[in-house]
C-alpha cells in the first residue's frame, strides 16, 4: 500500500495542517475519531472568527460591514 497524500496548499491554517497529518497517521488507532475532529474543527473556527476585524465602509446613505 503506497502513502499518497494530496498535496495541502501553502496557504492552508497550520492548526488544519495538523488535523490533516493526525488523520494520515500510519497507524490507524492513532488518528483521531470523527468526535475528535468535530472538536478541533470548532476549535479551528473559533479561532479564527475571533481574529475576524469588521470595517466599516461608508457609502451614499449606506453603510456596508466587510469582515475581513
């Protein structure tokens, strides 16, 4: 059986990196189960969302919120 992984873009979070070698494992008892990775996932989000900024761009009357 040969190890062929996709390639992971360079852009890709470092902790998603992670998850991804963790469920690559040679060893199958050593990756993580689906629960496991649920919580990570969500891990993963909130860190993110809360690096999230919200700007404010002030148009004719409107005004548009762009997270970035």
């Amino acid at each position: 059986m040969q190890d062929l992984r996709p390639e992971i873009p360079r852009d890709t979070h470092p902790k998603l990196v992670e998850l991804l070698h963790r469920c690559w494992h040679k060893d199958p008892s050593l990756r993580p189960d689906f629960s496991e990775i649920i919580k990570f996932l969500h891990h993963i989000n909130n860190m993110i969302a809360g690096k999230k900024k919200k700007v404010k761009v002030k148009g004719k009357g409107n005004a548009w919120a762009c997270t970035i």
